[in-house]
C-alpha cells in the first residue's frame, strides 16, 4: 500500500525493516502503518497463541478505530455498539443528570481480530519472548529471544505493555506506580436483564458516583461480535479502593496464589465476591445492581500507571503502554498507543525515511501527548477515589485522548 502521502521515496534512504515486540492493539497498529508506507515489518508475540482478553469491553475513540475505517475500510457499526446518552443516576434509580453524548463501545477482542487479519500471520511470530537487544553495527539492532534465536533490524519498537521488559532494561529506574484502587469488572447478557433496568442501561453510558469511588456500565459487542441491541452484553466497571499493604492479600487467588495485577475470572475467591455484591445491593443504583448482581464471574484489575522521561533509544524506541500506561477514566488507553503508532509512521514518512530524524520528531510530540494524558487521568482518579469532587455531569468524565472541548 502507497504511503499516505504518496509513493515511497527511492533514494538513497531505504525503508528501514522493523522489528515489533509485543503484538497486541498498539504493536499491531504500528506494525499496520508502518507496513503501509513501505517498512519491511515482523512482530514477536511472546504468547504462544493469539491473544485473548476474556471480558474486556473498551470505550473505542476516533484513534483506535482509526485504521480500521479508513485503511480497511469497516464500517464502525460492525466492530463497535453505540449509545447516545450519558446518564448518572442516584442511590433511588433516579436520573441526576442526562446529555446527549454518542459514544462507540467494543470488545478488545473484536479490534485485535480485525487488525490481527489485515496484518496476517506470516510476519506475526508467535512464541518469541524477546531477553535483550543491543546495536549490532551503526544502524542496526540485534534482538534475542528465549528461544536463541536472534533478529536483526534498523528499529525496533518496543510495545510490550505495562510490564515491558524493554523499558526495564532502558530505564530500571522507571516502573508502575499504584493507584490505591482496583477494578471489579464483569460483564452480563443484554438479553438477561429485566425490562426496567434493559430500558436504563442499553442506550447510554450510566455513571454512579459513590463515596470512595464510581461505577459505570454501558453495552459491548457481544461474544460472537454481535452489536444488536438485544445481543449485546452490558459491561460493569466499578473503582473500589483498596490501600496499598492490603493489596497482595486482595490480589490471592483461591488457590492461595498470589498474582500481581488481576485476578482473571474464576479466579476471585468467593469471600471478595459475596463482598461485591452485598455492597452493590446496599450501595448500587437498582439497574447497576442488578447486572452487579447477575455477572457470573467478575474478575479484578489493580489499577497501575507510569510514565517516561524518554521514548527513544537510538534505534529503539516505547510506544503505548510500554511508554505510558495511563489509569482507565478517559479510556484512552488504547488510543494513545494507536496514535503513537500514527505519528511515528508519518514522521518517517514525512523525513523521507531518515529514521533518526523521524524519531526525534516522534518522541517530542509523543513524549508531550503522554505526558498530559498520564497527569489527566491521575487527577480524575484521586478526584472520584479520594477526594469526592465529581458531581454529576463533571466534563472531566468525558471520554477523550485529549481531555474535555478537544
């Protein structure tokens, strides 16, 4: 495919050949564009198998749905649900405050299967856990995997997620910082919910704010990728704190196994589920309660963030979350990754392929987007969590990569 500006250039600068480590939503979206205008593109997956993420459901923005729509042309209503209302209600059920706002809503599993196809799976090496990288010569880098065998590339690009090796190998003065609140997370078939509560949850995303924390619910494609109303499930995000010494204990599993970020559905132990839902049926507005109530086996995710003070590596470099994994409240997680991988392909672009130019483009703007980003979505968690002063209707709950009015 021609770049976006036009046919790659054929001078003396070549496409570089770019090696992607780390194979989901942000990799995938880099390795898709940078492909584009001309890059000779392999992506190492450590997973031996594709990716899942059982019962994620995402808030998808303009970025994240970017590539699909205009590169390969899907139309958003076959990967995405919508709704048209954001909603807050009270303790009673009753209405706090309601505005017309279109949001589009997925499954991280319908956006990583649509771009996992258009990439395909020739290039997309799964198994391959990379150990280190180090320059091999003036304009090249060697990688080494688990499995001894290397690769060789003039870029590499770093998308390993929060936990990436890459970043602790470049800054091991950089990790994750806890936010002091989990997520309980779960989700619940459209067509199981009683009338009154379909007729409140279906068309909007609804919010309660609570005391120590808030919850919100809103529709999701369905297992299948169904996005019929009806066919859909409702997704259930409730931020509960929990203080820093007392999260490993929470973070034990039923087997009394201690995990570091999440406990995966079925894996809750019962006594922390039949917590969740004496309190959704104390606190919870009747609508939430009730999917709070029906959600088979919800799961939990500390919430973590981090940033960066560099990007850039000589020829490496941390795009998304390996950069700056930011708390959930804008939902633009995703979507920052996938606009890194949008500027770095039109930076190298746009220097005609001299990637260390493009890169120091790229890590300016990028390293300023994250930035902002990670300081916006810490002030709305300590506001909702700690400090109580959301009220319904705050702008500063609104979905968005750039925040409120952007």
């Amino acid at each position: 495919m021609p770049s976006p500006s036009g046919p790659s250039p054929s001078g003396s600068t070549p496409w570089p050949a770019v090696a992607v480590v780390g194979g989901s939503l942000g990799g995938l979206t880099a390795a898709l564009l940078l492909r584009d205008i001309g890059c000779d593109v392999t992506v190492y997956e450590r997973s031996r198998e594709t990716l899942q993420a059982r019962g994620a459901g995402i808030a998808v923005l303009p970025e994240t749905l970017r590539y699909p729509v205009e590169r390969l042309g899907v139309p958003v209503g076959r990967i995405t649900s919508s709704t048209g209302w954001i909603r807050f209600l009270g303790r009673d059920g009753g209405v706090r405050h309601a505005q017309r706002h279109r949001y589009r809503f997925s499954s991280w599993n319908t956006i990583y299967g649509t771009l996992l196809s258009a990439f395909g799976t020739e290039r997309y090496r799964l198994g391959r856990d990379m150990t280190s990288f180090a320059p091999d010569g003036p304009g090249s880098v060697q990688v080494r995997f688990a499995d001894g065998e290397p690769a060789h590339a003039d870029l590499l690009v770093c998308a390993d997620g929060i936990g990436s090796g890459a970043r602790s190998a470049l800054l091991p003065e950089v990790g994750p910082r806890y936010a002091g609140y989990v997520a309980w997370r779960g989700t619940v078939p459209e067509r199981e919910l009683g009338g009154p509560t379909f007729e409140a949850l279906h068309d909007a995303l609804t919010y309660q704010l609570l005391r120590g924390g808030h919850v919100l619910v809103y529709p999701i494609p369905g297992p299948d990728g169904a996005v019929e109303v009806g066919e859909r499930l409702i997704n259930l995000v409730w931020y509960r704190n929990v203080a820093e010494p007392d999260l490993a204990a929470f973070l034990t599993d039923r087997d009394g196994q201690p995990r570091p970020v999440s406990l995966p559905p079925g894996s809750v132990r019962d006594e922390l589920v039949g917590e969740l839902r004496r309190s959704a049926a104390a606190l919870l507005a009747p609508p939430i309660a009730e999917v709070a109530a029906r959600v088979e086996q919800p799961f939990v995710q500390a919430v973590f963030d981090i940033g960066v003070p560099r990007m850039v590596f000589g020829r490496a470099c941390l795009l998304g979350d390996a950069a700056f994994a930011v708390r959930p409240h804008a939902a633009a997680g995703t979507a920052k990754a996938a606009e890194d991988g949008w500027v770095l392909a039109a930076e190298l672009d746009a220097a005609g392929g001299d990637l260390p130019k493009a890169l120091a483009a790229w890590e300016a703007s990028q390293l300023a987007l994250g930035s902002r980003l990670l300081e916006r979505n810490r002030e709305i968690g300590d506001s909702s969590q700690f400090a109580g002063t959301f009220r319904p209707g705050d702008p500063r709950l609104i979905f968005g990569l750039h925040g409120p009015g952007r």
